[in-house]
C-alpha cells in the first residue's frame, strides 16, 4: 500500500468516524436515539480526531 492510499484511507475513515458521530449527537438531542450513552458519541468524536492526527502525521512528517 503506497503513501497516498494510506492517507485516502485514513481521510475517509476520520470523515465516516466523524459524520457517524454528530449524526448520532445529533439524533440522540432530538430524542431519538435516547438510549445511547454520551460515551458512544466521545468514542466516535475522540476516534475522528485520532484518525485526523494520523492522517495529517502521515501525510506531513512519514516520509518512506
């Protein structure tokens, strides 16, 4: 697997991650998925950022 699929692979997990996690928040304040625990969202939400980071460490500092 190259550089670049690498990094396509972690951009699109953080952006599913992401979109997972504020459609969740945003269902759960509608009061429809009550019987979620916020700590579904955090992990979501803190899962995004880590593949964010990852992503942007790969593309910036990982040079193979």
């Amino acid at each position: 697997m190259n550089q670049s699929s690498l990094n396509r692979r972690l951009t699109q997990a953080f952006g599913m991650l992401l979109g997972i996690g504020i459609t969740i928040w945003i269902l759960r304040g509608l009061g429809i998925l009550t019987f979620l625990p916020g700590g579904i969202i955090w992990l979501f939400v803190l899962g995004a950022i880590a593949m964010g980071i990852i992503s942007f460490a790969q593309r910036t500092w990982w040079r193979f």
